[in-house]
C-alpha cells in the first residue's frame, strides 16, 4: 500500500513538472518605453531627429531687392545735293538732316520681412541625418483663412534644447502665404480687368 502512495506522489510529481515547463513564461516589462536604440534618455533633451517627430520653425525672413536700369540710343542723318550743271542747271542746292534720340530710366525697391512660428513634422531622414520636414498651419478669422506652408531639409545638429530652429539653418527652404475668403477674394482682379491686361 504504501509502495503505491508512493508511485502515486512520484507520478504527481512529474506531472506537475511537466506542465510547469510547457506554461508559457511571464515577463515583467518597464513602464517606459524602450527607445535606447534609437537615441532617446530619459535624461536627454527630447528633440526631433526621426520620421514623425515633430519640430518648430522659428520663421524670421528679411529680404531686399533694388535695381536700377538706363537706356540711351541716338542717331542722326544728313544728305546733300549740289546745284546742277549744263542742262540741269535748273536744279538748286539742296541739304537735309535728321537725327532722333530716345532716353529711359527706372529703378524698383522692395522689402519683405515674415515672422512667425510653425511647428513641422519630420517626414524623411536622409542616410546622412539630414532631416526632411514639411507642415501646414491654417488660422482662420472672420471667414478669412489665413494658410502657411513650410517645407525644407535641416540638421538634427541644428535642432536647439528646446525642439526648435531657425528658419535660416532650413535648407531648400519653400514658405508658401496663401488664404481664402471675402477679404482675399476683393485682392484678386475681376474677370474684365483681366481680359482688359491682356488684350492691351
């Protein structure tokens, strides 16, 4: 009786074995996320450097364009007749000149400055770093929309602490102003003007 407890218990023994090896293993996983690999610390600044991160860009653009232009051409012209001889001596002495002159000048100046900030999302990472990032901001007021596009190419080394860069460190910078309504409509030439400009 006793020799059959104890193949009994054995028995339990290595079922108990046996399914303790087959149970999947649980792991304990850390409440933050695991991004080492890819440069992030929690200790580190949190600043854009891979696709979909976002980024700020401090627009601060000034430019000024002159020119001046001048044009001068002139030109003259004279003819001289004798008077006639023998049988053409009825024919007098005869002169005539010309001459014609044309002068133009012109000169243009323009200055542009644009501040503002737009917040971008990086939407390709070259094999060099170089950061690819593009985004759209649109305000709207009064039924006017007011719309700023900026696209460009830019180092994660120019990115600052506080996840922002100026736009003068974008490279192949496009910033594109545009908007719609009322106010932007009345901007615009009607239909005749234009076909006014371009039949005169």
């Amino acid at each position: 009786m006793q020799k059959q407890g104890k193949r009994i218990a054995l028995a339990l023994a290595i079922l108990a074995g046996t399914a303790g090896a087959l149970a999947p293993v649980a792991s304990a996983q850390s409440l933050w996320s695991d991004r080492g690999s890819s440069g992030y610390s929690i200790f580190a600044d949190r600043k854009a450097h891979e696709v979909g991160d976002i980024l700020t860009i401090v627009i601060s653009e000034s430019t000024t364009t002159s020119a001046t232009r001048s044009h001068a051409n002139s030109k003259s012209g004279s003819v001289s007749l004798n008077a006639g001889v023998g049988i053409f001596d009825f024919l007098k002495a005869a002169s005539a000149g010309g001459s014609d002159s044309q002068k133009s000048s012109g000169s243009t100046a323009a200055t542009d400055t644009v501040r503002g900030n737009v917040t971008v999302t990086v939407v390709d990472v070259q094999p060099n770093g170089n950061m690819t990032v593009e985004g759209t901001q649109s305000i709207w007021q009064n039924k006017e929309e007011h719309r700023i596009t900026l696209r460009g190419v830019c180092r994660q080394d120019d990115v600052t602490s506080s996840n922002t860069i100026p736009s003068t460190k974008v490279a192949d910078a496009t910033v594109r102003f545009d908007g719609k309504g009322p106010l932007n409509a009345k901007q615009r030439q009607g239909i005749l003007t234009q076909i006014f400009n371009i039949l005169f």
